[in-house]
C-alpha cells in the first residue's frame, strides 16, 4: 500500500558545537542568519507544497516586511494560537497537533512534500521517524550553550549522506537521506543492509517519486 504520508524534509542551520539558537532564541550565535543569510533556503522551499514551523519562527517571520512565503501552504504550530491575518489565510493554518497527525493531516489534501522549519519543533519529526530528509547547514561559530540542535537521545536515527557543498563564506551544507521509522510504516529494527559499502544504511533507498 503506497504511503500517503508526505515526504518532510528538516532544514536546520546550527552552529558547530550543536546549537539552533540561544536559550532564549536569539540567532546571533550563528552569524550570517540572523542578519537573513538565504542559506540555499529560497531553492530548497521551491521543492515543497507545504511548510510546517511553529510559532516562534511564524512570528519572526511575521515581522519581515513581507511575507516570504508567497502562496506556499503553511501550517503553524501553536496550542496557544497566532495570529494569522486576513490576507494569509488562505495559505496558513494553526495547528496543534502531533507530529504525525500534522502530517496525515496535509497527505490527503495532495500535498506531496513539507519542509520542517525548526529548531527543537523539528526532533519530534525526527524522532518518530517521520522525516526523509535532512539538510544541515553548520555555520562556523562556537557559541557555546543554548539550544540544542537534537536534543537528548530517543533511539537511532540512521541517514545516508547525499551531498555536502561549502560556500566561500565557511558554511558547509550536508543533505542527508533519513532511514524511515516505525511511523512510516517500517518496522523500527535497523534496516537490512543491501548493498557494499558504497550502501551504508541499505534500506535507505532512492527517494519516493
Ligand atoms: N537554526 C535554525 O535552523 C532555526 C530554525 C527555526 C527556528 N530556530 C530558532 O530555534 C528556536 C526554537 O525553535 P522551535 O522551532 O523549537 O520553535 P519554538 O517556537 O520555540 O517551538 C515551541 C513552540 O512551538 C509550538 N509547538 C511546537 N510543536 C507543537 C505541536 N505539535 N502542536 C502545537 N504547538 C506546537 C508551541 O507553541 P505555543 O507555545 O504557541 O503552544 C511551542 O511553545 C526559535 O526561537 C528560533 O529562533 C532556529
């Protein structure tokens, strides 16, 4: 039975040592971001139907002088609610919901794939096996303490490296292919190995047209 789940991919910038942002959420222990660095973020949005983030970056997104995200569905998490105004929704949704509800939320609406705009939002994606893929850009800065990128351990998450570019500016971006989980319907054991060693998680395979 094909899975109606979309595809969700995580787009995380983070600091050497492990950060996404300060305890209290500022962005300035990442230079470059804060000041609106793109990061390859504009070309990877192109690629999705539908973008999930919570309530913090909504609202920073929110104080731009426009909205960046055009007429790309977006659904925003908060138990608290946001504010969305008149103009926005149409394409934005607040939702409070599990990980992968969100997402069985979004499959039968015919949206194919979602980015996970995240700090901490994003590891409980991860950690139910619920994303695909992952791309990680590591800005070189040591800031020391806050928040982390992946938080404290809740099983193996197994990825197959796809492509690290570095920009002249000392970013490197990885693209990773993440092993699906027990809630995309695999079995939650480590996949079977398939190939040599050219395969290193095996039963990552090609991505799901
Ligand atoms: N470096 C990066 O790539 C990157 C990307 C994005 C954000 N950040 C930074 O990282 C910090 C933390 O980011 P974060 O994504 O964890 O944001 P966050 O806004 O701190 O996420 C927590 C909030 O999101 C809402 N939420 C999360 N999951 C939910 C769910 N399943 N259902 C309902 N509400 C849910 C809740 O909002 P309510 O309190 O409204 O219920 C919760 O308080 C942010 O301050 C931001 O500056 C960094």
């Amino acid at each position: 039975m094909p899975d109606a789940l979309p595809e969700a991919a995580v787009y995380i910038v983070t600091s050497l040592d492990g950060y996404v942002a300060r305890e209290d959420g500022g962005l300035d222990g990442l230079p470059g971001f804060a000041a609106g660095e793109d990061y390859g973020y504009a070309a990877s949005m192109a690629t999705v139907d539908a973008l999930v983030m919570s309530r913090h970056p909504y609202e920073t997104v929110r104080s731009f002088d426009a909205w960046p995200n055009g007429e790309t569905r977006v659904v925003v998490l908060s138990h608290c609610g946001v504010d969305v105004p008149e103009a926005l929704r149409r394409t934005v949704a607040v939702r409070a919901d599990e990980p992968a509800d969100v997402l069985h939320g979004l499959g039968p609406e015919g949206v194919r794939r979602v980015y996970l705009d995240g700090g901490r939002t994003t590891q409980g994606f991860l950690r139910g096996g619920l994303v695909t893929e992952m791309v990680l850009t590591r800005v070189p800065a040591l800031p020391g303490s806050g928040i982390p990128t992946f938080g404290p351990p809740g099983g193996d998450v197994r990825l197959q490296h796809v492509e690290t570019e570095a920009s002249p500016g000392g970013l490197v971006q990885s693209r990773y292919r993440v092993a699906p989980g027990p809630s995309r319907g695999q079995s939650g054991r480590p996949p079977t190995r398939r190939g040599g060693a050219g395969d290193p998680v095996g039963a990552v395979g090609a991505p799901r047209e």
